[in-house]
C-alpha cells in the first residue's frame, strides 16, 4: 500500500466517522456540513477529471455546477407549485424525485459542456481560461436578469426532494446518499484514469502532437473528458441545491469557479483525492475562521498563497509525499 | 522500377515573405533508407511537417501508399500508417516506458474509448506495446517512468512508439539528435533492421550515419531541392560539396 | 434616437473603453513580457482609488490625488512582486490563477481593516465639474471629456515609451525573447519589478480618475477586473494595441448594447418582453462578443501565440 | 474580534444572572465584503438595544453570511441544529432572506426581519413565525410615487438595476404614482457607469426621475447625475441616502428628496435616546439600518417580557402586539406580519459640514402593503 492510498483511506475513513460521530453526539450541524464539503468535493472531483487528468483550466465550471442547481430548482418549483413545466403538444411536469433531477442535472451539465467544450477547445492556455469564464459569467448574467424563476432572487424550494425509501430530511440519510454518489464518482475517476481513455487524455495534456501522430484527435479527448466533468459538476449542483433547498445565480458566479480549483490545489494537483481533502479543509477553515474575525477572508487568501507558493502537492501532498507514476 | 510508398510532388510552402520550401519533389520506395539533409534552417522540417500533415502546403501534393493524403489530417496519415518520431521526444514524462508504447498500441488499433476497462490489461494491445519495445532494446525498463530513463533510451522508446502503428513507412525526425557514439551505433544498428519492414525517410545531420545507413539522399537548401541521388553521386555532386559538405565538414 | 443622443453614447461608450485600456495595458503587459496572469489587478485599482480618495481628503487637490493613487500603486505593485508574484513566473497558470486570486481576497480585507466598511467620498475637481456644449449643441460632462483625452494620452506616452526607449527596447525583448535579454545584461527580476509596478500604476491611476465619479469601495475592482480580461483577450494577450482596440471594442458594444438590443427587440416582440430579453442578452453582449472573437480567431485579434 | 467581544459582552453580562427561559437569538448578517457596512449597522444597533435592555436571559449568536445565499442557508441550518436558537434574525438582502426564512419558520423557528421584505414573504409565502419590523419592499418606492404626486411632477424617468427587487421598485413606484412615464430603464445588477442612463433622461422629456439603485451603484448614479447638469429633480427611496454612504455621493446628493420610515430628526424620546446613545457607544451617527437593528431588538424584547419563547402561540401574541418604542414612532403589525407605519420624505442637507437628511414632510400616514390581502395564515 502506498502512502498515497493510506492517506486517501485515512480521508475516507473521516468522512465516514465525521458524520456517525455527530450523529452519536447529537451534533446535526457537523453532518450539515459534512454534506457540505462532499458535495463540494463532488463538483471538484468532477473540475479534477477535466484538469488534472486532462489539464484543462477550466475557470467557467460554476456553469455546470449552477445548470445542475437550477435543473433541481426549475424542476422541483413546478412540483411544489403544480404547475406544468412544459404545455404543448406534451406535457412535462416538474418533479421532487431525486433521480430523476440527478438525471437532468447530469444531462444539462454535460450538454452545457459539450457546446462550450465545442467552441472553447479551439483556443488553448490562457485564452482558454478566458473563454470558460466568460462562458460561466453569461449564465451568471442570464440568470440575473431573467425573471422567470426568481432572477437574482432565486429559487426556494421548501422540502428537501425525496429518494425512494429514504427520508432525506434528516441529516445523516442525505449525508448518506451524498456520499454514496462521491464514492461512486471516485470510484469511476479511478478506473478513468487507468482506462484507455484516461491514458490517452493524460497523454494529450503532456504531448498534445505525440497523441495525434499515433492516430488520435486531441482536441476530441478533451472534449469528451469535458462533457464527464461538467456532468458530474452538474449532479453536484443540483445535490448542492438540495443541501440549501435554495438555488441561485451565486451559483454561476466566477468565485465558485475559483473556489473549485481552490479545492483541488489546497488537496493537491493530479491526486484522486486531492479535491475531497480541499473541499473537506476549506469548510472546515469556512467554519472555524469566520468565527474568529470579521477580516477572515483575509487570512484564507493568505493560507492559500503558502500552499500555491510553497505546498506544491497541497494537502495530500504533504502526507504522501512526491506523486507517484499511477500503475 | 517499384511504385514509391511516400512521395511529395513540388510542395511549396511560404511564411509571409520567407520561402521555406519551394517546388520539393522526392519519393520514398520500399526498402530503402532515403535521407534528407541540408543545413540549418534548409526547410527539412517543414517538408517533415507537411508530410506528416502538420502544415498545410501553399502548392503540391504528398502522395502516401498511391492516395492523394494532401488535405488528410496528421490522424488520418497516421492511421493508415505513416509513423513519425520526433526531433525533441514528444512522449508523456510522467507515464511509463510501457504505457507510452500501450498508448501507440491503442491508437493504431482504435481501441481508445473505453472508459472503465483497465489499459493495461489489454493483452493483445500490451503483447503489441511489449513487442515493440523488445525490438528496441528497452523491456527491461517498461516499468520505469519516461521522465526517468536516459535521453538514447527515450530516442529508443520514440521508435519504439511509431513501431505500435506498423507502419507503412517511417518519417524519423533527427532520430540520433543528442545521442552519444554509443547510442547512435546502436540506433543506427536498429534503423538497419527496420528498413526491412518499411521504408525510412530519415533526416540527420550526423553525415556518418546518413552515409552509412542511406540508400539514397536528397539535399536541401534555402528550401530547394539541389540534389538527389545515391551516396556516391551526392558525395561526388560539385554543388552539394559547394553549398553544404563543404561547409559542414 | 436623436442623432445627439447617439453621439453622445458613441462618446460614452468611448470613454469607458478608455478606461478599459489603463487596466487593460497593465494586464497585457505584465502577461507579455512576463507570462503572469493577474487577477490581483482589480486590487490596484481598488487601492488606487482609496488612496487618491485618503490623499484628496487630507490636501483637498486632485492632483496630488491621482499622484498618490499612481505611487501608492506601483508601491504596492512593486511590493507584490518582489515578495509574491516573482515567485509565480515560472509556474503554471493554473498556480499563477490561484495566487493572484488568494491576493485579492488579502487586499480586499486589507483595505477594509484599514479604511472601514463604507464607501469613500472623492469628487471632481471644480474646475473640471458640470457640463460643456459640444458642436451640434450636445451637452456632455466636462470631465469625461477630460477623462478620453488623458487615456489617449496615456495610451500614446506608452506607445512612444515602448517603442522609444531603452526600457521600452528591454520589454519588447522580453516578450520575444527571454533568454536574449539576459544575454543583453539586462538586470531581468528589475525589469519585471519596474513593468509590474507601471501596470499597477496604470490600475491605481484608473482607479482615482473613475474613482471620482463612482463608488469608492471594497470590491470595485473585480467588475473591472473581469472586463479588463475580456478586453485583452479580446484584443489578444501580450499586445497593446490589441488593448486599444479591445477596450473600445468592448466600451462600445457595452453602452450601444444596452441601447439598442431592447430597442431591436421591441421591433418584433412586445415591448415589455423585449426590454427583458433586450438586457438579459445586453448584459451577456460583450462575453458573447469575446466568444465570438476566439471562436473567429483563437489568439485574439492580435494575438501571436497561444 | 468585535463579533465575539459584543456577543460575549451580551452574553456574560447576561448569562451571569438567573436563566429562567433564556432565549437564544441567532444572527446572520453580512459583515465581510461589499456590502458589510449595511450588517454592521444592523448589529450594532440591535446589539445596543440589547445592551440597553439590561436582560441576562437575551443570548445572541453573530455569524457573517459573506452576502452568499448558501452560506446564510448553512449558518441557519448551524444555528438550529448546533446552537438550538429560538429566533432568527439579521439578514440584510431579500435573496438570502428568500433562501433562509421559508426553511427557518418551517421548522418552527420565529424569524425577525431587520431589513429585506421580499413580497413571496409578504403575501403567498407569509408566515405566522416570520415578522418584517423594517417594511416590506415596495413602501418606500411607493412613499415615493405617492410623494412625486405631491410634488406636481407630471412624467418620471424611472430607473433600477434589473433584478427581482429593481422590478418591485418600480412596481412600487407605479402603483402610486399618477403621472406618466417617460421611460422605464433597467441597468446591469453592479453598473458603475450610468453615463449611458443619464443621456437618455436627457433625451427623454421627463419631469423628474425617480431611482432605486442601492448601495455603490447609488453613489456612482449620484456623482454621475450631479455633474451631467441635467437638473431635473430626482426622488429615491433611503437606502442611497443613508448615513452610512452619504458622506461618499458628497455635495451631489444635496437636496435630493428620498423616502424612509425613519430619519434621526423624528421627535419622539425612544428617537431622541437612541440617536444619542448611539452615537456615544460607536462614534457615528445611526443609519436606518442601524435603527431598524434596534427596533428589531427591542421587539424582541417586549416580547420576552411577556412571553416564555418555549410558548410559541404566547411568543406569538406577545410579538404581534408589538408593544415597544419604536424609535420611528408609531408602529404596529399588519395581518401579515408587516409594520403598519409612517413614511415620510426627506431631504438631503449639510450640517456642520456633514451630509444628512432631514425630513420635509409626510409621504404617506399609516401605509400598510399591498399584499397583505394575499397572506392567509
């Protein structure tokens, strides 16, 4: 067993007393936000299949992460208000089934992706950073400014959507179906990167030519590995709506895309686990220094430029030292 | 005389005011090594590019297995088997020796979009890869990191990685750039062997190997072709010796 | 639309793109000659503008105002570097993205701790104050007048500095060819402390002249920010004449788009559906527009490399 | 630091005494970025009402909500479920009251308004656990139509960012204003430039313009306005007017007429006392939101006087009743839940070299909402 692995078990292995520590203690805030910081790690794991396997710097991944809180708050507004969603010919009406809004949301997040993958993957370097983000701050502004569902208002949803046989409204049940989704999207990042597709991409991200005179299209590698990324960032945005039975255009914001990178170098760049260990350590700072003082933003930024500045492997990094070849 | 594998037919290429190459015309038949030489700044690698698909030509056509593959993409010409190394080694540093040659593998046999399958334990395409790097001398190191293997072995393993397509014909960039005697005896030694299976349009400045290996050369200069022929005629022809031989040596 | 409405939003669209083209240079520059993105950008403005505001209040001229907004600027710019950013040059983008973004959150605190939570008061000048009658009898404000030529001032000072002198000579090296400027004997980490600290200049003097007539307060320069990048990505990273051209690009499809794109709508829908999609789509214009650009051409207008 | 000071202060002062029924206020308000200078006003003033009061059973968490919807959500879940809070409180903008409130009082939680009074709140989505003691959010933009009545302006140029509340302003506007329109404006949420807006109120033939463009965006119009010597009147309601950011729009703002419930020349001893106090435990005037703040604590207050919180039907009662000075004078809760009150216009002066406001008359006597009709509970 490396040290990676033992630190990716120690994580696990949090993430799994964390929670059943506070129930026993009767502490439901902490499962809050534990489910918090899996969802959050969820939208970075999927940024992570992007970047760090295909390296692309993607500062527009808020779109999908918003696409997926507003798949769950359009549907689930129509249900709580009974009324139709779509009159025509057809008619589709909202839902409160979890399910089904992970489904959409993923489709939306993937679809998104694929169009702006499509028009982004033409530029490279820093004109793609660009591009993403204006692609994110045209969702953001159109959200604003377009009354139907609440505009910078937002969306209330009043009851947490239901998963068959479960009570989501108690904390540790949706903590549960959170992390099972985390576990599951972890487990297929792995397999990604070991697949030939996660070789070639990876590939693609070190030697973009070398790729394309054995045969292949660089540029369809990371359109693929785009449209997976943005799909799971979308089933996190709608889990994230759902954990604030709230939805709103911050979701869209460029500081959210910031903030998803912040995850996977605070955790550590090209790890597995490197964005849960960032999302799981920046609540936690959330939590601990906003208590503290009213400058505390402050002393983020500053704890982030020593970990970009001096802590290249982030948090993983720290404990299991170099990366290692995977295989 | 045999159909040629890979021929250029007057390829011309301009960067704004500067002609990098004008009228190129050459071919490669089977068999042979054809080396392509000329000083610094002669054009070689933007024929090299423009065969490859690369570079788009001005004018003219590349003709490859005796199909027009002028408007192909580098994918295309790759796929049907023209294998390309390059002159600094594009391979992926951080995967290891075994996995650059998997990659190669699994671009020539089109299995690339599995998603869930581990590559490695593909036996056909790892008996493939393996092969490969048996040829070139490198099995012993499959399981070491590129980044971490020396510059002759990573020329090697960039053989190594065009071998995967089975190529048609070969287009090898300054193959021995930066390698010491030893290395570039034996590298020279495995070109000797590869012609065998297909044809080699190798460019080099190292006029050892090029005299050694050559069955044929083409001279480059300012972009224009000056001379093509055996080792004997170009060693003999007085405008090479003028423009470049005497130059260089 | 009167023909003198219309010139006077070409001329605010105008200005605005001037403004645009302080922050934009400052970018573009420090990305040409030194391959550094900078989000803290915004922040010297944010600073620029406080301390013309602290300066203004304590002399009460504006121009030790806007001289203080430049020097407390580049001071800082100048500081960053030295301690932070010279350690990001040779880093990746996505490290060079987060270190600046980490920045501004540190400014941003900083000068709250520092000058509070409320807005700060700066005013015009009264000699600059009211409006003027242009040709045509348009009525438009004195200072933003005052504001397009300072910009084209600077915007020409910085051509002919360019292109002029030795410094100018050293930085256009430096973005063709680094290693040839350390071959020249060219002090490099001063040269890239001297370029940092005239962006931030550049920012901090925006910052105070816009600072005037606008809000000074926490958080103004990231909206800036954001269209500064748009700017020079648009007009392609490392070109200050792609700035140029970017800036007004972006000013006037900004002002003119939220204009006309209700009025257009208005054509064929009904007029309180076309004021909603005419802004929504306004407000995305000019992300549309950069979209557009690299889709057309993916290094910008005048862009040269990836 | 100052967070945990004042709470400690309120909370040892406090804790020290006997704990009958302790009642356990949470607090999320911004207090980091943009727009924290409106949280702090809120916090002091409700903190020096508390203070004021004297009463050890008042304990007060303070969390900063970063102005993010998703992270007010967050701290209300942490307060109900980690701090087991009784009421809530403190939330300065209608988007994240919008994402606290519905959740809050569906989980019993008695919610307090200091300042945002979205309409879903007001009238569908009306709550018996949720009260609004600032007002709801189309009073003050309809004080100001129904001041412009009173003006004799006859065409306004109406102007607001283009989001849910710059539409209620405008809503709010029309609904009592009686002349006609000259055009209706909606500006990107953020502009910093109005250079374009102010062109076309020069184009336009309008009387008067009427503004709703709170926080910086208001100071940016004002200066902007000021200097483009267009001249024609300009009526808002308070919130670009307010002490707070006066000082920062300058001479631009003089004798602009804006609306608001409250203003520090009201004459009434709880006005009287407050303005003084506050003025001599923080070193600044009192903003509305600061006073807003404090009424909001002392209508905590008068009901804890009266009421055991675990009662909530009494708790209830007890706030309805609303039987406390209020600092705006008179005051009392509609069937929805939403003050009852006087709106006066005000007028923008200098004294002694500072910018503030003083009032010119009454707007409108007693205004309740205009979705109060539309409330059952």
């Amino acid at each position: 067993m490396s040290r990676e692995s033992i630190v990716n078990a120690a994580l696990f292995a949090l993430l799994i007393a964390v929670p059943l520590g506070a129930l026993a203690t009767d502490e439901p805030f902490i499962i809050t936000l534990a489910t918090r910081a899996v969802i959050l790690a969820l939208a970075a794991v999927g940024l992570n299949i992007a970047l760090g396997i295909g390296g692309l710097v993607s500062l527009g991944h808020a779109a999908y992460f918003g696409i997926g809180g507003y798949a769950m708050g359009i549907l689930a507004f129509h249900a709580q208000s009974y009324t139709p969603l779509f009159e025509g010919p057809f008619v589709i009406e909202g839902t409160k089934l979890m399910p089904i809004i992970w489904l959409v949301a993923i489709c939306g997040g993937a679809l998104a992706a694929f169009v702006i993958g499509l028009l982004s993957l033409r530029t490279t370097g820093v004109y793609f950073i660009m591009i993403t983000l204006a692609f994110g701050q045209m969702f953001y502004f159109f959200t604003i400014s377009w009354p139907a569902y609440g505009g910078e208002d937002g969306l209330s949803i009043y009851v947490r959507n239901s998963f068959p046989g479960l009570n989501t409204l108690v904390p540790i049940q949706f903590y549960a179906v959170c992390f099972v989704l985390l576990c599951a999207v972890l487990w297929f990042n792995a397999r990604l990167a070991r697949a030939p597709f996660g070789l070639a991409l990876n590939a693609a991200r070190q030697v973009p030519h070398r790729v394309e005179a054995i045969g292949l299209d660089p540029v369809r590698l990371k359109l693929v590995a785009l449209v997976i990324s943005g799909a799971v960032t979308g089933l996190a945005g709608a889990l994230f709506a759902d954990l604030n039975r709230f939805v709103s255009p911050t979701m869209f914001s460029w500081q959210m895309s910031g903030e998803l990178m912040v995850f996977i170098i605070l955790g550590g760049t090209g790890r597995l686990f490197g964005p849960v260990a960032g999302a799981m350590l920046f609540v936690l700072l959330e939590y601990l220094l906003g208590g503290i003082s009213d400058y505390w933003l402050a002393f983020l930024g500053a704890l982030l430029l020593l970990v970009v500045l001096y802590g290249r492997g982030g948090l993983v990094g720290i404990f299991a030292g170099k990366a290692r070849n995977h295989d | 005389m045999t159909e040629p594998v890979l021929s250029t037919h007057a390829l011309t290429k301009r960067f704004g005011a500067l002609v990098a190459n004008e009228a190129v015309s050459l071919d490669l038949r089977p068999g042979e090594v054809h080396a392509l030489i000329g000083p610094n700044g002669a054009g070689k690698s933007t024929l090299v590019g423009q065969i490859c698909g690369a570079i788009k030509p001005d004018e003219g056509r590349v003709q490859f297995l005796g199909r027009d593959v002028t408007e192909q993409s580098t994918r295309t010409r790759a796929r049907s088997g023209l294998g390309r190394t390059f002159q600094i080694s594009a391979l992926a540093m951080e995967d290891s020796v075994l996995q650059n040659v998997v990659l190669g593998a699994m671009g020539a046999a089109g299995t690339v979009w599995h998603f869930l399958r581990p590559a490695m334990k593909d036996l056909t395409i790892r008996q493939k890869a393996e092969q490969a790097l048996e040829r070139v001398g490198l099995s012993d190191l499959a399981s070491l990191r590129t980044g971490e293997i020396s510059h002759g072995q990573r020329r090697r393993l960039e053989v190594a990685v065009a071998l995967t397509l089975s190529p048609k014909a070969f287009v090898m960039d300054e193959p021995m750039a930066g390698l010491g005697a030893e290395g570039t005896r034996e590298l020279t030694a495995l070109l000797d062997e590869l012609r065998q299976e297909a044809p080699i349009l190798l460019v080099e400045h190292d006029m050892d190997v090029v005299f050694s290996l050559a069955d044929r050369i083409t001279v480059l200069n300012y972009g224009r072709v000056i001379a093509t022929g055996s080792t004997a005629e170009i060693r003999s022809d007085p405008e090479v010796r003028r423009a470049y031989l005497g130059e260089e040596s | 639309m009167t023909t003198v409405l219309l010139v006077e939003q070409i001329l605010n669209g105008l200005q605005f793109g001037i403004m645009l083209f302080l922050m934009a240079a400052g970018l573009t520059l420090v990305f040409g000659v030194m391959g550094l993105i900078n989000l803290a950008h915004g922040s010297l403005y944010m600073i620029g503008a406080f301390a013309a505001a602290a300066v203004a209040a304590a002399t009460g001229s504006f121009v030790l105002a806007l001289a203080g907004a430049m020097a407390a600027a580049a001071m800082v710019g100048a500081l960053v570097e030295y301690t932070v950013i010279r350690r990001l040059y040779a880093r990746d983008h996505l490290d060079q993205v987060l270190a600046t973004f980490a920045l501004i959150l540190i400014f941003s605190e900083g000068t709250r701790w520092i000058f509070g939570s409320f807005p700060l008061f700066l005013d015009i000048p009264s000699a600059l104050a009211g409006p003027i009658t242009l040709p045509g009898g348009i009525e438009y404000p004195r200072y933003r007048l005052v504001l397009i030529v300072i910009g084209l001032a600077i915007a020409a000072g910085l051509a002919l500095f360019i292109s002029r002198t030795r410094v100018g000579i050293q930085i256009r090296a430096g973005e063709n060819d680094r290693e040839m400027i350390a071959a020249l004997g060219v002090d490099i980490s001063r040269l890239y402390t001297l370029v940092f600290a005239l962006g931030a200049a550049l920012a901090g003097l925006a910052g105070a002249l816009v600072g005037a007539i606008q809000s000074v307060q926490i958080g103004m320069g990231e909206p800036i920010l954001i269209l500064a990048f748009v700017v020079i990505v648009i007009g392609g990273i490392g070109s200050i004449r792609g700035a140029l051209v970017g800036s007004l690009l972006v000013g006037l499809t900004d002002t003119l788009g939220g204009i006309f794109l209700p009025e257009a709508f208005k054509l064929f829908m009904e007029p309180a559906a076309a004021t909603t999609v005419g802004s929504s789509l306004a407000s995305m214009a000019i992300y549309i527009l950069m979209a557009g650009v690299l889709i057309w051409r993916p290094t910008g207008l005048f862009g040269a490399r990836a | 630091m100052k967070i945990a000071k004042l709470a400690l202060a309120a909370g040892l002062a406090l804790v020290a005494g006997m704990a009958s029924a302790e009642v356990k206020v949470g607090m999320i308000t911004t207090l980091s970025g943009g727009g924290a200078g409106l949280g702090i006003d809120v916090r002091d003033g409700f903190m020096l009402a508390v203070k004021q009061s004297g009463r050890d059973d008042i304990k007060v968490v303070i969390e900063d909500d970063q102005r993010k919807p998703d992270i007010a959500v967050q701290l209300a879940d942490k307060m109900i479920q980690s701090e087991k809070v009784d009421v809530l409180t403190g939330i300065i903008w209608s988007n994240l009251a919008m994402a606290v409130v519905p959740s809050v009082t569906a989980q019993g939680k008695f919610y307090l308004s200091p300042n945002a009074g979205p309409s879903a709140l007001a009238g569908k989505g009306c709550h018996d656990n949720y009260f609004n003691v600032a007002w709801q959010n189309d009073n003050l933009h309809e004080a100001a139509g129904a001041y412009a009545n009173s003006a004799g302006y006859k065409k306004s140029f109406l102007l607001a960012p283009n989001y849910p509340a710059g539409k209620d302003a405008l809503t709010g506007y029309k609904r009592f204003f009686e002349g006609e329109l000259a055009s209706e404006v909606y500006t990107e949420l953020g502009q910093t430039d109005y250079a374009s807006e102010i062109a076309q109120i020069r184009a336009s033939d309008a009387d008067s313009v009427f503004f709703f463009l709170p926080g910086g965006m208001g100071i940016s119009f004002l200066k902007q306005y000021a200097d483009s010597g267009v001249g024609l009147p300009v009526v808002g309601p308070a919130f670009s007017f307010d002490q707070g950011i006066l000082q920062a729009v300058g001479a631009a703002a003089l004798g602009v007429v804006n609306t608001s419930q409250w203003n520090k020349d009201i004459d009434n001893p709880a006005n009287a006392a407050f303005v003084e106090s506050f003025q001599a435990e923080y070193g600044r005037l009192p903003s509305l939101y600061a006073s807003q703040g404090f009424d909001t604590a002392n209508l905590l207050i008068s009901a804890v006087e009266s009421a055991d919180v675990s009662d909530a039907d009494a708790f209830r009662a007890a706030l309805e009743a609303a039987n406390f000075d209020s600092v705006r004078g008179d005051f009392a809760f509609g069937p929805n839940h939403h003050p009852i009150q006087t709106i006066y216009a005000r007028e923008v002066v200098e004294e002694n070299g500072v910018f503030t406001n003083k009032i010119i008359g009454v707007a409108l006597e007693n205004h309740s909402d205009a979705y109060a009709g539309e409330c059952k509970m």
